[in-house]
C-alpha cells in the first residue's frame, strides 16, 4: 500500500534547507516530491536547479531532459524549447537535443531556428565521418525550406561524397534548374564547376554548363563545353540545339546549318530546327531547299492550329520575294483559318495573278475551322457546288514532299484527295501504287505512261515560272497583307470607328478632372492605336503630360518622419556582430560550419524573410519563455522578431529593455527605451510606463538628472503610476505649488 505524502510541506521544508543553503537536503526533499509525483515539472525543474549549484551535472540533465519531454509531450512546446535550451548551456555536446530542438522549432514553425539546429547537428555528424546520418539531416532541411539553394547543394554534394551519382545528378540538375528560373546563371555555372570537379566528363554537366556559358556571352567557353558533352553522346539533340545556337553568335553560319540537318537527320520531327534551317537557307538564297525543309512544319503548324508560326515561316519566304503558289495557297489558307479574312484575299488575289486562275473563295471562317486544315485546301467544305483545284501538280509535289521526309500516310492522304479530284490521273495513281496502296484496275496502265506524264507536269512547271517572272513587283505590292504594307485594313478601321472617339474622349477627361492621368492616357493611347494622326487625342495627351508633371508627393506627417528615422532597425540589429553571438553556437569553429556556403552566401535568406513564413505571436511567446527561464539572450532575440509584427511592437520595445535591464546592460536599455517611446500612436498608459522603466534604466546608470525627468514624464501622464511619486521625491523632485508644476529642487 503506497503512503501519501504531503507535497506542500515537502516543498516548504526544501525552501527552508534552500535559504540555509543545506542543498544536499533540500534536494533530498525534492526527490520524494518527484518520485511519488513524476508528472510535476515544476519540481522537476527545481531538482535539476539543485544539481546544478552542487555540481551535479549528469543529475541535472536527467532532470531537466524528463521535463522538457514531459512539456513536449503535453503540447506545451514552447516551454520545452526553453527547457532544452537551457540544457544546451550545461552540456553542449549532448546532439541528440539539437535534432529535438530542431524538431520542435518545426513543429512550431520557426523554420529558421529548425535549420539553426541542424546545422550544428550536420557539422557534428561530418565531424564524425557519419555521412549517412549528415545526409538524412540535410534532407530534413531541403524539405523545410525548398528555396535555400545553400542547403540543397550540400545534400547534392553529400550524395556525392557518399557515391550515389544519381541522385547527386538529379540534385544538381533541379537545383540549376531553379536557379535558371531566378535568372542566376552565374551560380548556375558556380554548380555545375563544383560537379564537374568531381565528375569532369558528366554529360549533363557539360551540357548544364554549356547553356550557362551561352546565356552569359562566354561563347568560346560555351562551344568547348558542347563539343565536350557530344563526345560521349554525339546524337543528344539538346546539345546539338545549344551547338546551333553557339554557331549563329559567331556567325558561323555554315556550321549551324550543318547542325540543324543533324538534329533533323536525329529527329526529323525538331520543329526548332527545321525552323531555324529554313531561316538559313532562306538567307542564302536557296529557297528550293528552304521550301522542301520549311513545308512539313507549315502543314504541321497549320493542323495544330498554330497559325502564327505557320505565318511566321510562309513570310520569311514572301518578305524575300518568292512567290511560289504552294507558299502563297497555304499563306492564304491560314489566314482564313485564323480568321484574317482581308489578308487572305489580298494573297489570294496575287496568287490569281501568279497562276491567271480566277481567285478562289473559301467558304466563311467558322466553317472552315470546322474541317481538317489539309482537306479543306483541296476539297474545300466538301461542297459539290466547288469544283477541285485544277492543277494535279500541286498535289504530286506537295506529296513529294512528304515522301522525302519519311511522312508516307500524309503523302497517301494528298494522294487520295488527288485521285478524287483526278480520277483518270495516271501519275497519281502510278505515285499511290509507288507507295503501296491497292488500286482499281486503271493502275496496270499507268506504268507505259510514265515518260509521258512526267513532261506533262515538268511543261506545266515551267509555265508557272514563266508566269511568277511576268507578275508586276508593284501589281503584287498593291495587295500584299497589311502587315507587309504596314497599312491599316478597313476590317482594323471599323474596329474603332470615329463616333466612339468623341465618347472615349469625354471618358478621358472625367478621368483628367480626378487626377487619374494614367488612366485618360490608356484611352488616348487606344484611339491612336487605329487613328495615329486623330488630332484632338494627340493634342488630349499634350494636356495629360502637362497635368501630370504638377502633381507633387503626398507629404509624410512630421511625427511619421521622425519615427521613421527613429525606428527600430530590425534588419540592422539581425545582422549586427550582437545577433551573431546569439545565433552561432559558442562552442562551433569556423571550420564547422556550412562549408559550402561560401559558395552561395546571396541565397541565405535574411530574418526578415524568413518572418514573412512565421508567426510573430509565437516568437513573442517564446521570447516570454526563454524570459522566464533566465534564457536572456535568446528572449531578446525572440522579441526583436516578433517586433515586425505593428500589433506587438511597442510591447517588444518594452521587454528588450526589461531584458537588458536584468542582463545588466542599463545603458543599452536606455537606448531601447527611447526608441520605443518615438513609435507612433502610443497612448499614454504606454507612455507613462515605458517612461517609468527609462527612469529606472537611468538611475541604474547613475544618469539621476536623466531619471528624475523620465519619472516626472510618468507622473505627467498617470500621477498615481506604481510608486513614481516616491522616485521622483527620492531624486530630489517636487512639486512647485505655486506655479502648479514639478520643479528641480
């Protein structure tokens, strides 16, 4: 049968062994508090005391260690934080805390103090050989801040260390990756040189730091790289592609033409590379060849319903002057397609006078859109009223085309729109039966005809040319689309019509009389997009311009300014020599710490950051904590965070002096005092009291003028505030009964 105990009296009887200093005893007492209730921290925390001040150490971190569990297993974590806090401070070799303090701070969400933790944790785990166990920890890290490209190169670098190439290559490439995305391609060269001093012939890493090279203007140092990476994969379009590239900045257009016929010989379906080929070969005149290369990305442009680049490609030819009528029929046909109906019977027009057919008229644009793009140029709608292009050849050669490039089922899909068109075609049907489809029994007598066929098309051909040389240069130019001519369609001209401007223009200066000159320029703006030379708009801006430049800054409020230059420098005091000795481990040598940070040091991310992520209420609870604790460097830290937070503020003022007060630096605190006493929209009970710890601040400093007028400021606000009347009497202060003021006596 257990015996009740009287915890109370127990307690009372170690206070009295306490003040007598009998430790031995008192701890004694302690021990039966604790053993017949395990659960009270209290005295827990009170034995762990006892220990410590008889030299027990090993006792006191049993202690303290069984109370900061029991508070984190009850919730209660910002109280546990503390606790093994103040373990760390008797035994700071103890790591298995670090990796529980680390845990903590996430669970609470202080990120940055989670990462401090581990960071220590690491360097211990390096300083031991225990890769592994460093390598689960900078995991544990990335994960908690992705964006910290410091801690992720570690971990790329550790994977390294410990052989596992993969995943030191998958690292690396996401970490360049992102850093790509931020625009910091000199750090992504700075990566990809600490891999390749490890792994000099990684592809990847060749290639990584080819781009980079490339994207900073070191050429020489980019085409070195490349050529490096393609000695071990000579068929990796990627840096085939950025070889392409490197060619075209040093002008060295051959050799880039040469690499865009590899890349397409690799992957004939590169549309960047056929693209870029046709440019070259457009340049230099070949445009035989420009076309045959340019034609599979326009029919594919076309049928994904990408129009621009379909257009994009048709107008370097027609910009150089080739009016070739398969060019200009698709140019036409993805114009209707987008929509564009002007522009496409401007070139249908010119392609009339290019073949002297009379020009043909599509069906509507929503029509059209509903069909596939290449049987609506053939067999437009499928309307029985339209007859078929006449010409058979544009069909053969556009086949041809496909056949060249390995596209079969597209050649057979012209083919086979063809032969509908010309059922008794025997090149048709000798080119289907070429490429291996069935046919009806014409297709025997094809074969005798071929010679016959073939001048047929050849005569045809020239006569086109003959044609193209006779279109007059000015006739074509008098239709060519308006992007060409630079001309404003009448399509373009309705879209704003001139009775809408005198409505827009009264909107304009409604927005004038409101001072929203930006705003009346927007609409100005837009008007002389479709009508450049509208007078009454250019003459509206004039005014705008005019307006604008009178409009002065709003003035700052002189108490604003004042505590504007007065305020708490957040930012300064994180980064100052002070918060330094609070965040880096006494005991840690320089050596021990992030060695790869040096690297990417403009990657830490400041505390003002990281706040951004954070709750300042639990910093301000946790610096209440470390407070109570006698954790006094680590409460003035946590209040200096939390003051970011304007709700706090003024209260976070207040402790950091209080603290600096207890750590026995009264002059700091004076400075802290006076800092908070400018903050603006105070009310006076803040006033008064904030006044009356400046006071005190003074007369610890032996600055007795300084504290008599602090207190009188208290007493101003709130004369019955604590005991201010009997400090201010203390210093030598009175009241002037006479004058109805306090006066120097």
């Amino acid at each position: 049968m257990a015996v009740s105990i009287d915890k109370g009296k127990l307690i009372d009887q170690a206070q009295k062994y306490i003040q007598k200093g009998q430790f031995d005893k008192a701890i004694s007492e302690y021990q039966k508090v604790v053993e017949a209730d395990s659960k009270d921290i209290r005295s827990r925390l009170k034995l762990g005391e006892l220990y410590l001040k008889v030299g027990n150490n090993a006792s006191a971190v049993n202690e303290y260690s069984a109370a900061a569990e029991s508070y984190a297993s009850d919730g209660f974590i910002l109280q546990a934080i503390a606790v093994f806090k103040q373990l760390l401070k008797i035994d700071p070799s103890i790591s298995d805390i670090y990796v529980k303090l680390a845990k903590l701070y996430k669970k609470q969400g202080l990120i940055a103090d989670a990462l401090a933790q581990y960071r220590i944790v690491i360097a211990n785990y390096e300083k031991q050989g225990k890769t592994v166990e460093a390598t689960g920890a900078l995991k544990d890290m990335a994960s908690m801040d992705p964006e910290n490209f410091s801690i992720r190169a570690k971990l790329a670098d550790l994977y390294l260390k410990g052989g596992d190439d993969k995943k030191a290559l998958e690292e690396f490439s996401q970490i360049a990756s992102d850093l790509k995305k931020k625009g910091r391609m000199d750090d992504v060269i700075i990566l990809y040189e600490k891999l390749l001093s490890a792994k000099p012939a990684s592809r990847e890493a060749l290639r990584g730091i080819g781009e980079a090279y490339l994207e900073t203007g070191k050429i020489k140092k980019a085409l070195d790289s490349l050529k490096a990476a393609l000695k071990s994969d000579p068929n990796d379009t990627t840096a085939l592609s950025l070889l392409s590239r490197v060619y075209l900045e040093l002008d060295d257009e051959q050799n880039a033409k040469l690499t865009y016929k590899n890349i397409l010989r690799i992957d004939p379906s590169s549309d960047d590379a056929r693209k870029g080929l046709t440019k070259l070969l457009i340049k230099e005149g070949n445009f035989g060849e420009g076309m045959e290369t340019a034609l599979p990305f326009v029919d594919k442009a076309l049928e994904g319903k990408n129009f621009d680049a379909a257009l994009g490609i048709l107008l370097e030819f027609y910009r150089n002057d080739v009016r070739d009528p398969r060019l200009l029929d698709k140019m036409a046909n993805a114009y209707r397609l987008k929509g564009e109906r002007e522009k496409e019977l401007a070139i249908r027009e010119e392609l009339s006078q290019l073949t002297g057919e009379a020009p043909k008229v599509e069906e509507t644009t929503e029509e059209a859109q509903k069909e596939p793009p290449m049987e609506e140029h053939y067999v437009p709608g499928g309307k029985e009223t339209e007859e078929p292009v006449k010409d058979v050849y544009k069909y053969l050669t556009e086949a041809e085309v496909y056949v060249k490039y390995g596209l079969a089922d597209k050649a057979i899909e012209i083919l086979n729109i063809a032969l509908n068109a010309f059922p008794e075609d025997k090149e048709v049907r000798k080119k289907l039966a070429s490429l291996g489809v069935a046919l009806p029994e014409e297709a025997e007598e094809v074969l005798p005809e071929i010679e016959e066929i073939s001048m047929e098309v050849e005569a045809k051909e020239e006569v086109a040319l003959q044609e193209i040389e006779e279109v007059p240069e000015l006739e074509i130019a008098k239709e060519a689309p308006a992007e060409i001519t630079g001309k404003k369609l009448p399509e373009e001209e309705e879209k704003y019509p001139l009775s809408k401007i005198k409505e827009d223009m009264e909107e304009a200066d409604f927005y004038i009389q409101q001072g929203l000159y930006e705003d009346a320029r927007n609409i100005c703006n837009r008007i002389l997009e479709f009508h450049p030379e509208n007078e009454e708009t250019l003459s509206k801006l004039r005014v705008i311009d005019e307006a604008a430049k009178t409009i002065l800054p709003a003035p700052v409020p002189p108490s604003a300014e004042s505590a504007v230059e007065s305020f708490f420098d957040l930012a300064a005091e994180l980064d100052s020599e002070e918060f330094e000795t609070l965040t880096t481990p006494s005991g840690m040598r320089e050596a021990e710490k992030f060695g790869f940070e040096d690297i990417f040091s403009e990657f830490k991310k400041g505390v003002d950051t990281q706040l951004e992520k954070e709750d300042t209420e639990t910093h301000y609870n946790l610096g209440i904590a470390y407070k109570e604790m006698g954790l006094i460097d680590d409460a003035i830290r946590e209040f200096k965070i939390a003051s970011a937070d304007h709700k706090i503020e003024f209260d976070c003022y207040n402790l950091i002096g209080i603290c600096y007060v207890e750590k026995g630096v009264p002059l700091k605190a004076v400075e802290i005092f006076k800092k908070g006493l400018q903050l603006p929209g105070i009310g006076d009970d803040e006033y008064a009291s904030m006044n009356y710890e400046l006071g005190t601040a003074y007369e610890l400093s032996g600055m007795t003028a300084e504290a008599l007028s602090a207190y009188m400021e208290t007493s101003k606000k709130n004369s019955g505030f604590r005991d201010v009347q009997s400090k201010i009497s203390q210093l030598g202060g009175g009241r002037d009964t006479k004058r109805g003021r306090v006066s120097y006596v």
